[in-house]
C-alpha cells in the first residue's frame, strides 16, 4: 500500500521574495560524473547591479535576506550559490551612491540600514545549506564581507580583494574585523582591514581566504593564471615572499599586454563551483548542517558579540567621517575620490568642529595639470 502524499507546511516569510536587483534561481543538482539529478537542485543567489560592480542597495539588502530564507527552506535545494552578475565584481559593498545622496548626516536612518544589513550577514551564516561564494569578480569591502560570512569561497584569479573602510569614512566592522582574524591570522587582518591594499585572489588563497582560485583568462585557445601578479612561489629584490603580489617593470608590461589580448571565460569557475555542489549532494543532510553549525561557531559568536554596538557606531560615524568619505567617493572627480586626509588631520588638531565648513573643506577637488 502506498503511503499518502505528505501536504507540506510553507515555512517562507512571503509568497513573493523578489525585490530588484537580486535574482534567485534553482539549477539543477549534479553528480560527481555531471548527470543531472530529478527533483533536487542548487539555488543561486546573484547580485543583479553590474552598472555598480553588484553594490546592494537597500530593496537588495532585503531581497538577499529573503532569497536565503526561501533557500533554506526549498525542501529540494542541495547547496546555495552566491554571486555576482557579469565578469567584473561579486560586490564591491554597500551603494555609494545611496549612501551619500539618502543615508549621509541621517544617522536613525542609517541604523536602521544596518539592522538590515545584519540581518543579511546572519542569514548567510544561519542557512541550513551549505553556501558558496563563486567569486566572479571584485569582492570589496562589505562585498568581502558577506562573501567571508560563506563557507565556502572560489574565486576566479583576476579577481581583487580588500578592504575600503578607512580610506572611505567607515570601518570595516560588519564582517571583516570578526571574520579576517580567525581565517588569516591578526596580522594579515590587521594589514588588510587598517591599509585598505586591494590584493589578488592567488594572495587571497594563500592567506586562507579561499577555497580554491582558478584561471578566467583565456589568450589563444589557452586558459592562462592572471599574468599581473606573481603566481609562482618567490621573494623578490628584498627577500619577501612575493606570491600573489602585483608584477613590476617589464614584467608587469609584458602582463598588460598579454591581459589585452585575452578575454575572460569563466567556465573554469563553473565547473569547480559545481565539483563542490556535486561532492556534498552526496553527504547526510543533517550531518551536513550540523557539521556547519558547529564550523560556523567562531564566526557566529564573534559577529554575535559585535554587531549591536557596531551599528550604533556606524550610524552615528555618518554624521562626521562617513558623511566625508562617501560624499568624496560620489561627487569626487573620477581621478580623485578620496578627502585630504592631511588637511582634515591638521583641521581637528586645531580643533576645529565638524559642524561647520570643515566637511566642506576637505572634499577632494579636480586635478589641475603642470
């Protein structure tokens, strides 16, 4: 005798998650050997704002929240896939423009932004599937963020990486500053989050950010590793290890020149994001969760015990500093998008209030020629 069918309880938040600028799909799932399996899938997630390098808007904040609660709940969906649209970034952050323009000098507003964003870092951390950042592109401040709160990152190697916050009026406290730590060491965390030195995804894999990189350049037929930065293990003139940093002299010339005569093909980082949906197809489910409940620990009580206290200080750094920095980046001449970080250090050393011209003063100008 057949068993009845079982009438499913529907678990999601709404009917409708869709919000502009984020696209939720199910692909199906894959063996090891590339069969297609009935019934069972891969949920993508991408971020659908290449005219900004995918910097999530407020309406993408929340459709990215809800995409994640649909993916952990769809009873038939084996792993979650987050990306980015085009070949350019996976995210390079919150939108700028919309934080200059709508959130600067509004800090009840921006707070209430960043309980959404939390809320969008906990939903990645809390889905009950594993998840995998298929890095297509930049992944940069609050895009490395939300990319480091996944378990899984492969990126291809064109790819750049780093930090924004103290050179753009904010810190990088919703993720990096719990997250880089515990995966690179607090030296390289220390680099990365104070510095804000973009870095190449080979250098990225060597500090333990990373799953795994592969090629996306293709020239004549023929993938080829990012010819800008140094993929071979060396030191270079003064005896540091030079793996994964950018080439210099001929040799960064000889890597322009061959980068232009390629274009970028990203079938290479298809097949491995799907290599590592097809190897967890075939585990226990539930000892699968429960295996990334207890790897997600460190990150999990670390972002817990910070990210009230961080988001009352964001909110009210928009007042000051974030309003500085995010209005430079948005109205700045396209050369120059940074305040004058000397001026503004001698302007508070003599005391002078950010309520008054000092906002003003410091906003970057046109680059004059001579």
């Amino acid at each position: 005798m057949n068993a009845p069918v079982r009438e499913f309880k529907n678990h999601d938040l709404t009917e409708d998650f869709s919000r502009p600028g984020v696209r939720f799909e199910k692909r199906p799932a894959t063996t090891p050997d590339g069969n297609a399996v009935a019934g069972l899938y891969n949920a993508w997630i991408t971020l659908d704002n290449p005219g900004q390098y995918n910097s999530y808007t407020t309406d993408m904040v929340k459709g990215t929240i809800l995409a994640f609660r649909a993916a952990t709940d769809a009873r038939d969906v084996n792993c979650v896939v987050f990306t980015g649209a085009g070949d350019k970034a996976f995210c390079t952050g919150g939108n700028t423009k919309e934080y200059a323009e709508y959130y600067a000098g509004h800090p009840q507003e921006y707070r209430q932004y960043m309980r959404l964003f939390n809320d969008m870092v906990s939903a990645i951390l809390g889905c009950d599937k594993p998840v995998i950042c298929r890095v297509n592109g930049m992944r940069i401040g609050g895009g490395q963020e939300i990319g480091m709160a996944c378990d899984f990152s492969v990126a291809q190697d064109l790819a750049r990486f780093g930090q924004a916050g103290p050179k753009h009026g904010s810190a990088p406290i919703g993720g990096a500053t719990d997250f880089l730590p515990l995966m690179a060491g607090s030296e390289r965390a220390m680099a990365a989050c104070v510095l804000c030195e973009p870095f190449s995804a080979h250098k990225a894999y060597w500090m333990g950010v990373l799953t795994d990189v592969v090629p996306a350049l293709k020239v004549d037929g023929e993938f080829v590793a990012n010819p800008l930065v140094e993929t071979q293990r060396m030191v270079d003139a003064y005896g540091r290890f030079a793996f994964g940093e950018p080439k210099t002299g001929a040799a960064l010339k000889e890597g322009k020149a061959l980068l232009a005569r390629g274009s970028v093909d990203l079938a290479l980082l298809d097949a491995r994001v799907d290599e590592l949906c097809a190897k967890m197809l075939l585990t226990f489910p539930d000892c699968m969760t429960k295996t990334l409940e207890e790897l997600r620990k460190p990150k999990l009580e670390s972002w817990n015990r910070n990210k009230e206290d961080s988001r009352a200080w964001l909110a009210l750094n928009m007042m000051t500093e974030g309003r500085a920095g995010f209005t430079a980046f948005n109205d700045g001449p396209k050369d120059n998008r940074e305040i004058d970080f000397v001026l503004l250090r001698q302007k508070l050393a003599a005391g002078e209030s950010w309520v008054g011209p000092l906002h003003d003063s410091v906003q970057p100008k046109p680059k004059t020629g001579g």
